[in-house]
C-alpha cells in the first residue's frame, strides 16, 4: 500500500478519496427526519407529530435497556416529560395570536415512532404561522415535513422546515390551494438528499472511477435512475415494502463490490446491468426518506414523489458532471490507471465495509 502513495499528484488523488471516505462514515444518514400533519377543524385544530424514536432517544433517553427499541412501560416512564416537550414543540399563530393548547396524546407507533397528538384552539382571521420550536433540540440538519388541511381534508399547503426555517406561513382559507411551492421544496429536498447521503455519493464515485466511455456512462446511470425510480415508487405507494435492516447492509454490499469489481474485472460493458440490480435495492433507500416523512399511498404522495425524484437525479447529474472529466483527464496517465484507481477503490470498498458492518451489528 506504501507504494501506492507515491508522489504529490497521487498524494492529491488519495486525499480526496479519504475525504469522501471519511465524511461518508461521520454522516451516512440523514440526521433526522420528523413529519406533521395539521388539520384545521371549525373549533380546533389537530397536529399530528410523528418522530423517529431514535430522535428522541437523545434527548429523553427513553430506550432503558439500550436494545434500540420501545415498550409501553418505557414511554410511561418518560411520558410527563414527552408531553411537555411536545406542548412546546410546535407553536401555531392566527393573525398574530397565538392558539392555545388543550390537550397532548402520546402514543407508541410500531415501536419506530412516538405519535403525538396536539390539539390548539382556533383562533380569528385566515393568517396562519406555523412555527417548529422542537427543531432547536434536535441535532443539526433535521427536518421537519408540515402538511396542512381543513376540515374537509383538502391539502392547503406543506413544507420542509429545519433550524435555519422553522416557520411555514399561509393562508387557512385559501380558494385554490397551490402545489408549486411544494414542487421545489421537495426538488431541493431530493438534491439535498442525494448530496448528503454519502453511502449513496460513495457508491456513484466507484462506478465513475472505472472511467468508461461517454456511451457507457450514460447507460450506467440511465440504468441506476430507471431502477432506483421503480423501487422509489413502489415502496413510497406500499406497493413493495422491505425493512431498512434489509436494504441498508445490502447499499453497503452494493458499495464493497463495485470497489472490488474496479480492481478485478477488467471487462466492464455490461455493468450497466449489475447497477439496474443495485439501483433497486438504493431506490428503497430513498424511500426511506419520503416515508419517515410521512408521504404514504395516496394520491397526494405523487407531487412529493416526482419532484424528490427529479432532486435526487438533479443532484445526480451535477455531481457526475463534475467528475467525469476530471477522472477521464487523470486517467490519461498510465500512473494514475496503475497506482492511485486502484487505491480508491479500496478506500471505497472498506467504507462500505465499514458501513455493512455498522448496520448488521447496529
């Protein structure tokens, strides 16, 4: 290996595959996902909260046998505090006054998730601000997904929100609800998504690296954005579900055998096929995201399904953009095809080692 690291171009090429590396195993996943709905009834109105139970294991320690799952008796344990927390974790305003609230119902979800249930009074005008406190506890770079409707179940608007934009503001009574707002809020989320999902970037880069031709290139990832399309599809609408203790080892397989593969296949025209196979398995990755937002099997999923797609294939094509050329000019040096591709394709594999090792015994 020492031979590897050979003089200050290749120095240069190692360093930026142990960076990618090394932030792929500080940041995964994403940091935290949480949803609310907000009905909007004549009296009252009803916010329903879901968060992942890992979320709030940092904060309430709720998991007293660290077997990373809740019981009933554990959330009882810790139910006073839970419900303070979420009487302050979301505050909603009607024409600059604020709705008061009656009642807070805690509820275990599976296991995976504590469901709260906030009722408010309503108060006067069609002004409505809705403002995430909770989001200052959680850790940096969670994001919250507000869905509002009235009291027939018409959708009146939604947003992702996080620490930096914790508020959503809009009208309670609007005579025709837009979607456009929605559109990019999730095309931004899908490029986010892809460019901090580091086992998702790591994976891309090893497919890149082998340098194929401009032809190839386009079938590899025309094949990744077709499978990973289907997939996303079809678990977003229920149609297909596998549980994450699945799909998350098998994304890190997917990343230690296209490492490999760079090194001891030197025929590569058909890789395009093996990337089909594995963009299903990351298309359910992906769904991870939309469904920890709370985006189910309904007709109202469709405009968050195509616009986080569209983000995550935006995101995609930038990033190939980027490297294609500057592998294809490194690869003109016989140096860099001999020595240093190789010695990113072990940085790669190990990350997904790494990775596969984390989500079996995690």
């Amino acid at each position: 290996m020492i031979n590897l690291i050979h003089g200050r171009r290749g120095r240069s090429v190692l360093l930026i595959c142990l960076l990618v590396c090394a932030a792929s195993t500080s940041w995964a996943h994403d940091p935290g996902l949480s949803a609310v709905e907000v009905r909007i009834g004549g009296d009252t109105v009803t916010a329903h909260w879901s968060i992942a139970t890992s979320d709030l294991e940092k904060l309430f320690a709720v998991d007293a046998d660290h077997n990373g799952r809740f019981t009933a008796s554990e959330l009882s344990s810790v139910r006073p505090k839970l419900e303070g927390f979420a009487r302050e974790a979301l505050e909603i305003w009607f024409a600059d006054n604020p709705a008061s609230t009656t009642t807070v119902d805690v509820r275990l979800d599976q296991t995976t998730a504590i469901d709260f249930q906030i009722t408010f009074v309503r108060g006067q005008g069609s002004a409505l601000r809705i403002r995430s406190a909770a989001l200052a506890s959680f850790a940096r770079g969670h994001r919250e997904y507000v869905s509002v409707f009235d009291e027939r179940g018409t959708k009146l608007g939604e947003k992702i929100l996080d620490s930096g934009n914790p508020e959503f503001e809009l009208n309670a009574n609007p005579s025709s609800p837009s979607q456009a707002g929605s559109f990019a809020a999730f095309v931004l989320f899908g490029i986010e998504h892809i460019l901090t999902g580091y086992d998702h970037l790591t994976f891309l880069l090893g497919l890149l690296l082998a340098g194929a031709s401009f032809r190839s290139v386009v079938k590899i990832i025309t094949s990744f954005t077709v499978a990973h399309s289907i997939t996303l599809a079809l678990s977003t609408f229920h149609l297909v579900r596998i549980p994450s203790g699945v799909v998350e080892p098998l994304i890190a397989v997917s990343i230690v055998y296209v490492g490999l593969e760079n090194i001891f296949r030197q025929d590569l025209r058909w890789r395009w096929l093996l990337t089909f196979g594995f963009g299903l398995v990351h298309g359910f990755g992906f769904a991870s995201a939309l469904r920890d937002l709370g985006i189910g099997s309904s007709a109202g999923a469709a405009i968050p399904l195509i616009s986080f797609n569209l983000g995550v294939e935006i995101g995609q094509l930038a990033i190939a953009t980027i490297m294609l050329p500057l592998i294809w000019k490194l690869r003109e040096r016989p140096m860099f095809v001999r020595r240093y591709a190789p010695a990113c394709s072990i940085l790669i594999s190990l990350a997904g080692g790494f990775w596969l090792v984390e989500r079996i015994l995690g």
